[in-house]
C-alpha cells in the first residue's frame, strides 16, 4: 500500500527528470542555434571579402577602389540592412578573405555553389597542405 508521502515523493522524481529532459534539449537546442549563427556570420563575411577582392580584380582600379567603392558599398548597405557595414567593417572582411582564402582551399575543391551554398568546398585530396604560416599572414594583411 502507498502512501501519500511516497506519491508526492514519485511525482517530485517524476517532475524533476521531466524538467532535467526539458533542460538539456533547450540548452542543447541554444548551442546549436549559436553554433549556427556563428557559423552562418563567419561564412558571410569571407564571402562578401571574396566579392570585395573578385570586384576588385575585375575593375583594376586598386588604389581608388577603396575610397569610392567602398564608401558607396558601405552607404548603401548601411542603410538597407543597418550597422555594420563600415569602411572599415568591408576593408577586413576583404582583409579576412584574402587572409584564410589559400587556407580555405588548399587540398580542396570549390563545389557547385547552387547545390550546397552553406557547404561550398569539399576534400578532394587526403594531403594536407601545411597553413599559412603567422607571417605570411600578416603580409597578406597589408596588402
């Protein structure tokens, strides 16, 4: 026979397993989701770094690229999407692609953007090639 003691007793067990469940699928869920955002931001900014560079390339206009171009980028992203898209914000981002680029895809292959955007690059080659070294990225950062 229970008694009411070992109810209330089985029903607190009860509601703290339940909650513990709950708990950890919520904070599991919270990691998942900033893991995510993170990565979607840091994929964002290498690949406006890559327009910033290819636009670059295309146009052969180095030194007063950066003046009006930019600025121009800057203003009108500014207004349609808000903070962060400084001058200086969309100078290191082209900084960071050009940084991590080589590192990027070395040893891999470029896939067809259209059939995974959030994935573009796939092993082709099971030798690594070594990382830029701190110094080669700092001259590459000067550029």
């Amino acid at each position: 026979m229970t008694t009411s003691h070992d109810i209330a007793l089985t029903d607190i067990q009860r509601i703290e397993n339940l909650s513990t469940k709950i708990e950890r699928l919520v904070v599991d869920a919270r990691n998942k989701v900033a893991t995510t955002v993170n990565w979607a931001v840091v994929y964002s900014h290498y690949e406006v770094g890559r327009y910033i560079v290819e636009d670059e390339q295309d146009g052969n206009y180095r030194a007063a690229y950066g003046k009006r171009i930019l600025q121009g980028v800057s203003e009108r992203l500014t207004e349609r999407l808000g903070k962060g898209w400084s001058v200086e914000n969309l100078t290191l981002m082209r900084k960071f692609y050009v940084v991590y680029s080589d590192s990027v895809t070395s040893g891999y292959e470029i896939q067809d953007k259209n059939r995974n955007q959030w994935l573009p690059i796939r092993l082709v080659s099971t030798e690594q090639k070594n990382p830029p070294t701190e110094t080669e990225r700092m001259d590459r950062r000067t550029e």
